[in-house]
C-alpha cells in the first residue's frame, strides 16, 4: 500500500443539503455516525458507520446525508490500490486507533485490512422512521419491517445492528416512545396515548418511558398543563 501520497484526513459533517463536484485527487471515506448517501458516475453508493468507500480521482460524485452524518476523509494523490470504486468494511475496533496512530498510518492499515463489500440494497432509515411516526401502532414486527425494506429479517437484524448499533425492535420501541412524549407534552391522556402507540396499558407505557426514556407521563403531562397556564 506504499505511496499512497495522503494529503490530510479531515473529520467532515454532512447535512441534508448535499452537493456534487468531482475533483483530481482520490478519496477515502469511512463513516462514524449517520449515513451518507452517494452517486458516483451514476452509481449508488453508502457510507455509514459499518462501511467505507474508495472515490477514485476524477469522477464526478453527490453526496447527501440522512439527517446528519459524520465521516473520515481522507484526500489522497492518484494510486493503483484507489483506481476504482470500491465499498469497504472497515476492520473491527478500528475506531480505537484514531488517537493511537498518525493519519497516514491508520490509512494504510484500514486499506490493508479492509475487505471489499459486495453491492447491497440500500436502507432509508430515515423514511422508515417517518412511516412509523405515521402509524405507531401499526404491526411493525421485524418480519413487516424486512418486508418494507425488501429484506429478510435476518439481513434487517445485521444491518440494524451495523448502521444504528440496536435491533430493529428498539428503534421501533424509540419511534413510538418519543411519539407518545410529543402526544402527553401535548396534554392527551396517557391511556388514549397508549392505544396510539401501540401499547396494550396505559401502565406499559409508563413502564417503558421511565425504563427507556427517564421520565414519565405525570411529568410529561405536567409540562403540558405547565405550558397551558404561562399561555393563558
């Protein structure tokens, strides 16, 4: 991997707003949180907090994050081993190195060690967030959400796991807590709240915000009566 001329890695934040451009040098990417979506030369690509891509030099490239992402880029001179778009799957606890070697080491080693992913069908975590948030009551077992993103429950499992470091019954479990905070913040009853988030109690409900959210819906719904009053 001699040679590969590294410029400077750069710790970046990617927004919503995205962009296009294309430059003369190579650049490898290797996602931390959040996920950056691409297009290169008219080709899908994603870089996310289990993977890592190679943008050869010259090519033009748009990006967009889902929400926010951060990402390691290194900008490299032109090299045989960055000729080509390549997806990557970093080396476990490669993350741990970042403050242990010097950048132009830690870009040899993650190149070194890193095997090449094949192409996979990507995950709108995002859009999957909103169709939850729009029925959170609705049947969202692992099987109904494989289905909606064209998966087994298997790959669902794995790839939640790697993108968002939970199973997909916890950020289900997320989207409908943090639904049933906006509902009691809003001064509706905790039992209608329940129904509406799929709990099958107004007691589970409780149970869940305080085991999963610290708070609960007395205090919840105090901060609504609270807010009701300073506006009167």
């Amino acid at each position: 991997m001699g040679g590969l001329g590294q410029l400077g890695p750069l710790l970046r934040h990617y927004g919503r707003e995205g962009g296009r451009h294309v430059h003369s040098h190579a650049q490898v990417l290797f996602g931390l949180d959040g996920a950056l979506c691409m297009e290169v030369e008219g080709r899908d690509a994603r870089v996310d907090a289990s993977s890592g891509l190679i943008v050869p030099a010259g090519q033009v490239h748009s990006y967009r994050a889902e929400g926010r992402a951060r990402v390691l880029v290194f900008d490299c001179e032109h090299a045989p081993a960055l000729a080509r778009l390549r997806r990557l799957a970093p080396p476990p606890g490669w993350r741990e190195r970042l403050a242990e070697q010097p950048a132009h080491g830690l870009l040899e080693a993650l190149l070194g060690q890193a095997r090449t992913l094949a192409p996979r069908r990507p995950i709108d975590f995002e859009a999957l967030a909103a169709r939850i948030d729009a029925e959170p009551a609705g049947d969202w077992s692992v099987a109904a959400l494989a289905a909606a993103c064209h998966l087994s429950p298997q790959r669902l499992r794995a790839r939640c796991a790697e993108a968002l470091g939970c199973s997909p019954q916890h950020f289900v479990r997320q989207r409908r807590l943090a639904r049933a905070e906006q509902w009691l913040r809003a001064g509706l009853a905790l039992e209608a709240v329940a129904l509406q988030v799929g709990y099958g109690s107004a007691s589970a409900l409780s149970v869940a915000l305080r085991r999963e959210r610290g708070t609960g819906a007395r205090r919840l719904r105090a901060a609504a009566t609270g807010r009701a009053l300073r506006e009167s």
